[in-house]
C-alpha cells in the first residue's frame, strides 16, 4: 500500500473511531480493535516517570466489551458526551506491517443533566499512541495507548477516550 493511501486509511479509522464514541455508540467500539490488543488511558507523568499504572485499561476486546457492559449497567455518573478534536497523526513508523502513529487530541465533555446542561468544558488533552495493523484489509488498533497530558480529571472517567 502506498503511503498516501496508507495514511487516508488511518486517519478514517481515527475519524470513525472518535465518531463512535462521540455518538455513544459504545457497544461497537471494540471492534476498532484487534482480538488481542492493549488499551489503556495513562496520566503523562505516570509514563515519563516509567509508572505503568492506567486509569483504564483492557488487553482483550472482551475486555473492551465487559467496559462497555460496565458503563451501561454499573457506572452511575452524570449524563454526558463527548466531542473529540483529532490533529493530524504523525506515522513513526511500519514495522512488519505493524503501524506506529502519534496523534494529539482534545475531548471537549457537554454535560446533559438537568442542572448543568449544555455546560461544555474541554475534558480531556493528550495523545494516542498507536500500533495499527490491518486484517481482511481493514485497519484495527492493536494497541491504543492514550497519554493524558495530566493526571487530575475534573471529575469520573467512565467513558474511552
């Protein structure tokens, strides 16, 4: 595959994979990843400093889906969504089929409960580390690492970012 039609590949799978989430469709979000795959949401300074401790993390996309499953059913948090900001990725490199990429983010939250609703408020700035590799012709996410530029959260993750 040619790098040009390489990278439009990828970045519609960042597109669609910011629409799903942002449309709360989240029962169909493991399925931008692989069987075995690695997600996890980590504070900036927790990976500068080699702390390998998530605030979300899934190894399996029935991992993934028991979160989803979670979030639906156990979870009690203030109705919400999310609108995400996607810069342009950077491809770091094409390891045997396995693709690196970096790309900044930033998730604005909108609050949907009766008392705050319609208040937005930017939730979320960091940057998704990527492995990506493609089955069947299809780019999946073989590990999705999302680095949070810091560690205090106004308030309960429950939602992927």
């Amino acid at each position: 595959m040619e790098a040009t039609e390489l990278r439009a590949r990828i970045e519609d799978l960042q597109a669609a994979y910011a629409e799903c989430l942002d449309s709360n469709r989240l029962e169909q979000w493991p399925e931008f990843f692989t069987e075995r795959c690695i997600y996890k949401i980590i504070p900036y300074e927790n990976e500068a400093l080699g702390m390998p401790i998530p605030l979300m993390y899934g190894d399996s996309r029935g991992m993934l889906r028991d979160r989803v499953v979670a979030h639906r059913n156990a979870n009690f948090f203030a109705p919400h969504m999310y609108r995400h900001l996607i810069a342009r990725m950077r491809i770091a490199g094409n390891d045997h089929g396995v693709v690196s990429t970096f790309t900044n983010y930033a998730v604005y939250r909108t609050m949907l409960d009766p008392g705050d609703y319609g208040r937005s408020e930017l939730f979320s700035v960091g940057v998704y580390q990527d492995k990506i590799v493609f089955e069947n012709g299809n780019p999946l996410f073989q590990e999705k690492i999302v680095v949070i530029d810091t560690s205090q959260i106004s308030t309960l993750l429950v939602t992927p970012l």
